[in-house]
C-alpha cells in the first residue's frame, strides 16, 4: 500500500479560465482568500469534533461510575480536554494518510486537506502539537496510566488501523475500532487510577457497538468506499449479509452490556436500561436486515435508520450508567 497517492486534481488537465471560473471546485478555492474564520474551522474540521463527542461521551460518565457520585470538576475537565486534545490529534493524522481518497468521496471531500484549505504539512504540525499538549495536560493533571493510555490509543488508530487495516481488509472497523473503545478505560482510570474489570466490560460494549455503527454509515456510502478500493464490508458482500452479520454484533453488544449488572453490583435502573436500548436497537437492525433481503436498492435499505438509532443507544447508555450511582447509589 502506498503512502498517500496522488490527488484527484492533478490527474484532470487544466480547464479554460471562463470554465474554471464558473465551475468552483478543490483548485478553484485554493486560490481565494481565506478568512481568519476558514482557517480556523478547517482547523477544528480535521479534528472530526462528533467522534470527539462521542468519545467523550464514553468517558464522563464512567469517570461518575467509577467515583460512585460526582468527581472532582477540575479533574472532569482535565480529562475531557486531554482526551478531546488526543482525539483531535488521532482524526488529524487521519486526515492527513486518507487525503488521497478523501479527494473522491462524496462524504468526505469537502474536508480541508481535500479543499486546500489547510496544508499536509501544516495539518501535521497541528496534529503532532495536539498530541504532545493531550499527552501532558494528563500526566500532569490526571495520572500517567491515563496518559499512556491516550497515547496506545492515538498509535493505534493512527498506525493499525488507518495506514494498516482500512485499505486492506473487511475488518479494518471491527479491530481498528479498538481505538474508540479506550475512553472508556481513561475515563475510569483518571478517577481509580487502575484498571478494573468494569471499565473492561464498557471497553467491550463499544467494541461491539462499532461494527453496527460504521457498517450503517459504510452502506450509505459503499459506492464512494468502492470508488477508492476501501474494502468495507458492504463494499464486499451483499447487503442482506451485512445486515446478518450487524444482528450478530448487536446481540453480543447487549449480552456485554448486562454483564455491567453483576461485575459492578449496579442497581435494577442500570439493566433495565440497558435492555430497553438493547431491545430497541437489535429491532432495527432486525427491520434493516429485512429490508435488505427485500431489496438491494439503498433506499430502500434505508441504513441511516440504524446509524441514528446506534448514536442514540450509546448516548443512553453511557447516560444510563453515570445515573445509576447519582440515582441509586
């Protein structure tokens, strides 16, 4: 596999002035003016700021889980910015590797590197900056097992799953999504300053989580990811097998997730909770799973349904286990 291939643009010979004009694209913008304003929201764009807070929302409430109550605010803070800073830092590098196809997607294209926006060179100083400032903001102000921690996950998104997996196998999301189950694990550590079996289990829950999630995005865009030779699942098999094996990984997320109950001696809210959201997403992805056997046509299939459905069934959950000790502890 090549470094970063060439861009799009450089292979299209150069158009007429009056066409060029008319026509806005990549080439176009990068001469114009920038604001102060681009800049910076090309800036902040690299850092991919909804996976940072879904990130976040899978440390803060185990930080309430693991203190059994509210933690120390300033330590909350410490955290949140570390660990959005180390983040930040992991989707810029992405950025950075993926310019080359970023280029062709629909979903992606109109990110800065692919407009111009912001340089390569440039997007890698501010990536390495943010991953020097997230690395010291908690070890000085967390702990250092939480900084490492941050550090393994930033590494391993960067170096196994975007440079090693993503372009070279249908499970690129299943282990490379390793890296996005790690907040969970600082998350309890800033607070315990150890590991322990419970952040384990939460660790696992989004795991689990992952594949269902991506694959719902993968299948929305599985023209694009086919476009750039991405093999994602639903790029490789039919869509009614994507949907068997979304059932497959839902039903083990919920199994995980009522494991919490008796390793963590939670209250009833917890796996009442737990099931309720569980129940909930395996029934869409059971609709979805139909749908697609009826169907191959996208719109049909209709996967954004269950995309939706998973951002909101972690989001509660995670809710669900912050509230357990406020409420019943």
């Amino acid at each position: 596999m090549s470094n970063v291939g060439p861009s799009a643009s450089a292979a299209v010979p150069p158009r007429h002035s009056a066409e060029a004009s008319s026509n806005p694209g990549p080439d176009n913008e990068a001469t114009q003016t920038r604001s102060w304003r681009d800049v910076v929201a090309a800036y902040v764009g690299l850092t991919k700021p909804r996976v940072i807070e879904l990130l976040l929302l899978t440390t803060v409430p185990v930080m309430f889980f693991a203190q059994r109550g509210i933690p120390p605010l300033g330590l909350v803070a410490a955290t949140v910015v570390g660990g959005a800073l180390s983040a930040g830092s992991a989707s810029a590098y992405n950025c950075i590797y993926d310019r080359d196809i970023d280029e062709q997607m629909r979903r992606t294209r109109r990110r800065a590197l692919p407009r111009h926006i912001v340089s390569a060179r440039s997007a890698l100083i501010f990536a390495t900056i943010l991953a020097i400032v997230s690395t010291v903001v908690l070890a000085l102000w967390v702990n250092w097992l939480s900084a490492v921690l941050a550090v393994v996950a930033n590494a391993f998104y960067v170096f196994v799953y975007t440079m090693v997996l993503k372009r070279r196998t249908t499970q690129n999301i299943v282990w490379g999504g390793l890296a996005g189950c790690f907040p969970a694990l600082i998350g309890w550590t800033a607070v315990t300053g150890e590991l322990a079996w419970t952040p384990v289990i939460l660790f696992l829950v989004v795991f689990f989580w992952t594949p269902p999630h991506t694959w719902a995005l993968a299948l929305r865009y599985r023209e694009d990811y086919a476009g750039v030779d991405v093999p994602m699942l639903p790029v490789v098999v039919p869509a009614a097998e994507v949907g068997r094996q979304i059932i497959f990984y839902t039903v083990v997320m919920v199994a995980t997730s009522l494991l919490l109950w008796p390793i963590a001696d939670t209250s009833l809210f917890y796996p009442i909770a737990a099931t309720v959201l569980g129940v909930a997403f395996l029934v869409e992805a059971i609709r979805m799973w139909q749908r697609a056997k009826a169907s191959d046509v996208l719109t049909d299939i209709n996967p954004m349904r269950l995309f939706h459905m998973s951002n909101l069934y972690l989001s509660l959950l995670f809710v669900a286990v912050a509230l357990d000790p406020l409420l019943f502890g």
